[in-house]
C-alpha cells in the first residue's frame, strides 16, 4: 500500500462474507508503518513454520514470500514477529485477475484473429497477437494504477491472529 | 470461422480438460473453496496455458519437427510452462505490485498444474495452425476456469449443507465432482467434427 493511499470509496466491512482473509507475519515496523509478509497458507500444518525456515534463495519459499512483502499503517501497535490475519475485497480480487489476465489475453486474441484474417500467415498473427500482449500489458498497468489510487486493491488489518485460527483460514483454504 | 467456433466448443465443454481428460484434479480440489479463489486461479491458468502454448506450437513447428528431436517434448514442454509462470510472474509483479501481492500465490501452482502440459501435448497432436491451437488452448482453459468456478459455487452451497460425517470434507467433493461430470457428458451429444 502507498504511503500516500487514499481511503478506499467502499471500505472493507470485516464481517463481509466477501471478505478473503489471510494469514501476514509482521517482519518489521518503522515509524508509524509496519511491513507484513503473508504466511504460505497452503501446507497443511506447516502455516506456522513455513515463515521461520532459514533456507533463503532464488526460487525458495522464503525468497518468494519475502518478495510478496507490503506495508500498512500500523494503527494497531504490532510488533516484530506478530502474526495477523488481513483481509481483501472479494471483488478487488475479481478486479485485479481481470485486468491482469483477461484484459491482456483479449487483446492479444483480437489481434491475431484481426491479423489471421488479413494476412492469412502464421508469422503475421504471431507477432501481431506479440504486439497485442504487450499493449494488453501496458493497458492492464494503467488500470491497475488507476484501481491503486482508488485504494481498491489494498490489503487491510483486521485483526491479531492466534495460532488454531490462523490454521482454520489454512484449512478452509486448501 | 465455423470451423474455430466448433473448435472452441469442443475443447472448452465437450472436451473439458478436467471433467472429460480429468487433468488438473488437484487445483480442482484444491482452490475450490471459495468463487472469488476459484476465479483467480482459473484466470491465472488461462493466461499461462494460453501464452505457454504459443510457444509451445512455435518450438514444435521450427525446431522439434523438422530437427526430429520429438523425444525431448516432455522436458522443452515442461521448460516452456515453467519459463510462460516466471514470464506472468514477472510481468504481473513489474505491472502493478498490488496485483502481484493479490494474484502472486497461484502463479507457482501453475507450474506443477498438468492440464498446462496436457493441453500442449494434445494440441501437438491435433497439427493445427498458430492461431487454431491458440483458440484451442484458450477455449481449453476457459472449459477449465468455467469448471473451477462451477464447482466452487456448489462448494460454497455444500458448506452451508447437513453432510453426513462420513461423507464430509473431500468425500462429499468427489460425489459432487463425478456429478458435474455426468452433467458435463452431456454436452457430448453435441457434434464438433
């Protein structure tokens, strides 16, 4: 989240049923700002220790996770090592995988179908369906920027975490 | 155009990946608990099956093809997904950062996901052209997605449901699976050739 996001124009109700909630480790707090790092929530029983394993590298979880890290305001006073459950919009998640994914994959299939059907070349409609994913790419940044301003696709505190809860959001998952 | 439109139709419902060719159970288990998951990672696997099959069609056609180096499908295939996940990995994460925060954790799934190499293999048999195997592989992932979200929405259902202990949990999963399956086989009736 930006430092200088907005309040998003439909706050997130913490009793929504379309809430999709998610396990965070707090990592590290400076100022009023605190850096979350979501938990693997996948493994059954391993939720808890996935964020302490010391293995560290390219392709390893702890590499991955440590590159899916984000900030929040630190309204809550966490502290180093805390773990909280944080939630998103269900419809911020249907959002972001339609502009991600949808909107450039569109594109680039309307850009070979346009491309087929003049030049009749499999080159041709390669690298205009190319050209297509890229502007599709560009596109879905623009939006996604746009959704970022609007504080739409923000992650939010909802509450601390204890270790059974953290285990039942773990096990409605997988 | 007809003939795309019976292509199309034929791999996204007579064909289903999951529910006819029974590829990519364990997603279909296993990120089916909720619509707005299920939606996600179905739009996450149509987007790498259909830019790993681009390239898996180009690889096929000028380099294994004509070099007859066909014994090594399996591993360029499989080298060819796992580099289109890094490729979606990348580009998500460089494109917006919030997406990659939102979307980033199903990418990884992907790439153990074998409809992904299923889906490569039969198009391989199918010798089509670049733009047939794109749509088959396009309408092939959306047969997967539209199955996904399909049975997330009865998942859902079935939470609020009085199960039985014995069939609750997977058991229940399954039975529900090989119904929608039966409801699937209907489209077979529907001719595409």
């Amino acid at each position: 989240m930006p430092l200088n996001a907005p309040v998003p124009e439909h706050p997130i109700d913490p009793f929504s049923a379309d809430l999709v909630e998610g396990v965070a480790r707090v990592v590290a707090v400076k100022g009023d700002r605190v850096w979350l790092e979501p938990e693997l929530t996948s493994s059954c029983g391993g939720c808890a220790a996935s964020g302490l394993c010391g293995a560290k590298g390219i392709g390893t979880a702890a590499n991955r996770l440590e590159i899916r890290r984000f900030e929040l305001v630190n309204a809550a006073q966490l502290v180093v090592g805390e773990r909280v459950i944080i939630g998103v919009d269900g419809r911020a998640l249907l959002k972001a995988s339609v502009t991600a994914y949808a909107l450039p994959l569109v594109i680039m299939l309307s850009a070979g179908a346009v491309a087929q059907n003049i030049a009749q070349s499999d080159g041709v409609t390669m690298i205009a369906m190319a050209s297509g994913l890229a502007f599709g790419l560009l596109l879905a940044r623009w939006i996604a920027r746009w959704l970022s301003t609007r504080g739409q696709l923000a992650p939010r505190f909802l509450r601390r975490a204890d270790a059974e809860e953290a285990c039942k959001i773990s096990s409605l998952e997988s | 155009m007809q003939e795309y439109i019976l292509l199309m139709v034929g791999a996204a419902l007579v064909n289903n990946v999951i529910l006819a060719r029974f590829l990519g159970l364990c997603s279909f288990m296993g990120v089916t608990t909720r619509i707005d998951t299920a939606i996600g990672m179905g739009l996450a696997t149509t987007f790498v099956i259909t830019v790993s099959s681009m390239g898996n069609w180009g690889v096929e056609q000028y380099l294994l093809e004509p070099y007859h180096l066909s014994y090594l499908r399996t591993v360029t295939f499989i080298l060819i997904i796992a580099g289109a996940v890094q490729f979606t990995e990348m580009t998500v994460r460089k494109v917006s950062p919030p997406l990659f925060q939102m979307l980033g954790i199903y990418l990884p799934l992907i790439t153990t996901n074998c409809a992904v190499l299923g889906v490569a293999l039969i198009l391989v048999e199918g010798k089509m052209t670049f733009i047939a195997a794109t749509l088959f592989a396009f309408a092939s992932s959306l047969g997967y997605s539209l199955v996904m979200v399909i049975f997330a929405g009865l998942r859902e259902r079935l939470a609020l449901a009085e199960v039985p202990r014995l069939f609750a949990g997977p058991p229940i999963g399954f039975i529900v699976a090989s119904l929608l399956a039966l409801a699937f086989l209907g489209f077979s009736g529907i001719s595409t050739t």
